[in-house]
C-alpha cells in the first residue's frame, strides 16, 4: 500500500491559495475585490489546516488546470469544461457509480462533452479517494508475453491482479472492458464492473476495404484519464477523471499501433500488400497512415467526435495567440504536442515551448503508475 502523501504545511496551502484566490478575482471581474475571500480562506487554514472552495472557483480551478495542461494540444476548448462537483462523495461505491455517470454524460449520444467530476480532497485528518484505474475505460490483456496477449498487453499487469482477486474476465477478446478500480477514504481498493451501457464503443473500418470489418477493431468513444490529480490552490483532489474527445493519432498511431500495444502495423500492410521485409520500404508509414484513415473516417461514420492531427494543430497555435493577447504565458511539451504522425507537416513542430509548472494542474503524484498496473492489489 503507498504510503499517505505528503501533506503540506499551512504556510505552503496559503500562499497557494493567495495565488489562486487572485488568479479567480482577477479573470471574473464580476466577483468583485478579492480581499474579503482572501481574509475568510487565511482565517480558515489558520483554524483547519485546509479551505473549501466555492462551486465557482472549483469549475474556474479545473479548467485553469487543463488549460495548464502541458502535454495537452486540446487546450483551446479549455472554458468549455463541464464540472461535475461530487466533493460529498467519497466512499468506493457512490464514486464507482458517479464514474459510470460520468462516462453517460460525457459520451452524450456521440457528440463528446468535455467533463470532469471533483470527488472528496485531500484533508489534514485523511487522504481523498483514488481511483487506480488508469483511465475510466480500459481493455483487459490476457497473458504476459507478447506472442500470446489477447487483449491490451499495456493493462496485463491489472488484468492478471484482477483475475487474483475473483474478476472472472471477459470473453477472451481483445477488446473486453476491465472492471473499474477505486479506492475509497478509510477503505481498502475495490473493483466494480463497467457497464455496458456506459461505453459507446466504435468498429474500425476502412474506407475503401470492407474486408477490414472482419477484423473485429473497435475503440471507446471516452478518453477520460482517472489517476491524476487536480491541484488547485494548494487543495489536492486525488479523484477527479476528466476527459476531452480523441484526436485519431491517439489510437491509430499509439493504442493500435505501438509494439508494446495493439501493434496492428504488420497485420495492416500485408493487408495492403505492402513489401514488410525492409524498413526502407516505408511499409511501416504507408500502413499507419492506412490505420489512421480508418480510425477517423470510423468515428466520423458513427458521430462520434474526433479531431484530426492537422485541425488540432492550427487550433493549438489559435490557442497560443488568443493567451498572448490576454498576456497569459503558454507551457507546452514539444514531445507531446507535436503528432506521432506527419509531424513536420503540422505547424507546431516548427516552433519551440516552454515546459512551465503551474500550481493550478493536472498531475501524477508518487504511485499513481504503479496503481494503474495493478501492484499491490492483491
């Protein structure tokens, strides 16, 4: 079990929240002089070691968050997100059920809302809840060898740790749906299996190959990540998953395609009759862009929102020049931003950034990897 997080002084949650309180005032001129929020939080710490933050400075902190976001080139749409405030729970089986609710509302027919939910913070009496569970939707991997994983081999660890624990598994597909894992305040971590009628889920085909269909490809419509934390003004909510829409490079470039993967790239170009003996016959490039094709033109044939490596791109640098006129820096990981295809063909590779830390984030504290692969579990 990890050790309990480090908590901070009072000293350090008040500067944090003299920042944030400032930061709020400042960008919603309608709330007025900040000095009397100020004295009300200081008189606050003083007395409990911690604040509560008004609904309206939770919804304004998560979204300075994600427009803080790093390795985020979705940022644009950042005052678009929908704060779901469920700071009352948190017990294993209300959050495991506000989960599920979650992925309904954001899912929204196909048409992805960007949407976090706020779960219990942290306290100086106890820790908040966490959610172990890399993202809320993950594929199970059946086996710990490449040459026989069915499945997700990146979520084998979880899977084996949950068939220890009683899970009876799947159907033994390579898409079947892993119970969700969270772990409530003063309880130990538990599974709860996803509902179906919380996943909408997209079949993977090709354009200009139907043969494509009797592969069985699909992927998850949600990508909403559930181990890291919202940090806002010194205050450290542990369990807050929030999602935007995909950008297709994300599965057919990545979860289709890595190695350690799906790794659909050798299946693909022999599909296209591609010569796979050489690299230097780019066969590797020809079938991802194949795969991609076929992850955007599937998501566009279901509805499901999706955006596309080019479109993100310019709107990423919209982004940077809406902030410079508002005189509000941009961080930003080239690494990250930057697409794992086509990436020279795409205006923010041309350009450098500046990884800057925020005290207002998104971010992985110490064991939230290890969670994720299930270590510990058992």
């Amino acid at each position: 079990m990890e050790k309990l997080r480090e908590r901070s002084t009072t000293t350090q949650v008040w500067a944090a929240a003299e920042e944030f309180v400032r930061l709020f005032h400042r960008e919603n001129p309608q709330a007025g002089d900040p000095q009397a929020r100020l004295a009300a939080v200081r008189a606050e710490i003083a007395e409990t070691g911690t604040y509560r933050h008004t609904p309206q400075e939770l919804a304004h902190g998560a979204r300075v968050a994600w427009r803080n976001s790093n390795r985020c080139i979705g940022r644009l749409y950042w005052n678009s997100l929908r704060v779901r405030d469920r700071r009352h729970i948190g017990d294993a089986d209300a959050l495991a059920e506000e989960c599920f609710a979650h992925l309904r509302e954001a899912t929204n027919g196909g048409r992805i809302r960007p949407t976090i939910t706020v779960f219990a913070p942290d306290t100086p009496d106890r820790p908040g809840p966490l959610i172990w569970s890399e993202q809320l939707i993950r594929y199970a991997g059946y086996g710990d060898h490449p040459s026989l994983t069915v499945g997700d081999p990146r979520n084998a660890p979880l899977t084996s740790a949950l068939l220890a624990l009683g899970w009876r598994g799947g159907a033994g597909t390579p898409f079947d749906l892993l119970p969700l894992v969270v772990q409530g305040v003063d309880d130990k971590p538990r599974w709860f299996d996803t509902p179906a009628d919380a996943v909408l889920e997209v079949p993977i085909e090709h354009p200009d190959d139907p043969g494509w269909a009797e592969w069985g490809l699909r992927w998850h419509a949600v990508p909403a990540i559930s181990n890291m934390c919202l940090e806002i003004g010194g205050i450290h909510y542990p369990a807050a998953p929030f999602n935007g829409w995909y950008m297709g490079t994300e599965i057919g470039a990545r979860n289709l395609a890595d190695t350690d993967r799906y790794n659909l790239l050798p299946a693909v170009g022999r599909r296209l009759g591609l010569d796979t003996s050489s690299d230097r016959s780019l066969w590797k490039d020809r079938a991802l862009v194949e795969l991609n094709r076929a992850v955007l033109h599937s998501y566009d044939r279901a509805g499901v929102t999706i955006a596309d490596h080019h479109s993100e791109s310019r709107r990423f640098l919209t982004h940077l020049a809406r902030e410079e006129r508002k005189g509000r820096e941009v961080g930003a990981d080239w690494s990250w931003i930057v697409p794992p295809i086509s990436g020279a063909a795409t205006p923010v590779f041309h350009r450098t950034y500046e990884d800057r830390p925020s005290a207002t984030a998104y971010v992985h504290h110490p064991g939230a990897r290890e969670r994720a692969l299930g270590r510990d579990l058992v």
